[in-house]
C-alpha cells in the first residue's frame, strides 16, 4: 500500500515546494524546518492507521472517554539527511523510542555502486510497529538493505516506510522486496538520473541541511 500526501491538497504542498525552490533552500535551518514539519504531517498521517484502545480520563468535572494508542511506533532513520525529519515525527510520536542507521554508497570504477551499511544503533524492536524515515527515496537499496537487516534481526509487528520523495523506480524496488510495508511519501517524481539522483527532486538533502560533504 502507498498513500502520496499531495495527491490531496494541503499545506504539506508548501512545505514540499520549499524544499524543492532553489532559491529557499540557500536557508538551510529553513529547509531543516521543512524537512520537520513533513515529518510531523506524516506522523499525523500515519497516526490514523495505528491500533487503539478505549480508556477513560478523569478530568476534573467527570470521566470522558477516547481512545488511545497503547504503545507508540518505533522510528527508525536513515542518517544523515533523514535526522531532521526523524525530528518531525519524534515532535508528533512524542514517547517514541528511537533507531539510527548508517548507509552509505561505494561506487565502482564503472561507475555502478553497492550500499554498505556502517552503523545500527536501535532498541527491542520485536512485536512494534516501526517507521522506517528517508527523506529521499531513490533507487530504494539502501532502504531495502536496512529494512530486511531489521526484518531478519526482530520479529517486527508493522512497518511503514516514511519519505518525502520518491523515484517511481525507487517505489517498484521496494515493494519488490517488501511487498507487505505500507509506504508513506510526498511526492513521486517520473526520473531518476545515471548517478542515481531524483528528478526534479531537490538536490542533495544531505548537503542542504548539513553543509557539503568530502
């Protein structure tokens, strides 16, 4: 399953196109903002599916009666460009626990490249609910390449898949190789360059939001 936030109009179009104006992103804690604000709409998103229980709260005048997650997600986050948005969804899912990976690409002299990933760092995550957060969603290996290291490791009850742009090539890989997670994305964009990078995209969120890398 795959819900696309600007399929429907709201003010994650904003955010969205933010990201994407070259001239905006010159403000990188404007588009670290915009990263977080993405996150917390698609924390909201998602917060629709979850499972609830019913529970009484006393207030002061009597009892009223809601429902209320029993337990929050696990959210899980590709560094580094993904940090800003794992703060989004941390400000909406504000009891989270919290899960960091570290991929990253070795490119060939052909110019082909494989995922190699550098560093886990993630609680108990058997029997929870999991957000895997990306803000870039492109060719979907190094997201596949974590989500199945997880998957192989803990006994996950759901996992969601959280990006704010995706290729459509990035899309069929994953729900190739993960055809059961339910994945969450801004916008889906037609292109994806020899070198691996969205178009149109945004760029290098990465370098936007922390500076250029060696």
């Amino acid at each position: 399953m795959i819900t696309i936030l600007t399929k429907q109009n709201s003010i994650a179009n904003h955010f969205l196109a933010e990201l994407r104006d070259v001239r905006i992103q010159q403000d990188r804690m404007r588009f670290r903002r915009n990263l977080e604000r993405l996150g917390e709409v698609m924390a909201y998103e998602i917060s629709k599916t979850l499972e609830y229980h019913y529970v009484d709260v006393e207030t002061p005048l009597g009892v009223a009666n809601t429902h209320l997650m029993p337990q929050q997600p696990v959210i899980a986050t590709i560094m580094r460009a993904g940090l800003p948005f794992h703060q989004g969804l941390l400000n909406v899912f504000d009891r989270a626990d919290s899960a960091f990976i570290a991929a990253y690409r070795h490119t060939k002299k052909s110019g082909e490249f494989e995922i190699h990933k550098k560093y886990q760092n993630t609680p108990n995550l058997d029997d929870k609910v999991v957000i895997m957060a990306d803000p870039m969603l492109a060719t979907g290996k190094s997201l596949v390449l974590c989500c199945k290291d997880l998957l192989s490791e803990y006994n996950i009850k759901e996992l969601h898949i959280a990006t704010v742009i995706a290729s459509e090539e990035g899309i069929q890989h994953v729900r190739a190789f993960l055809p059961e997670v339910q994945i969450w994305v801004g916008a889906v964009d037609n292109e994806l360059t020899s070198k691996s990078y969205i178009v149109p995209g945004l760029g290098d969120a990465g370098d936007l939001a922390y500076g250029n890398k060696e």
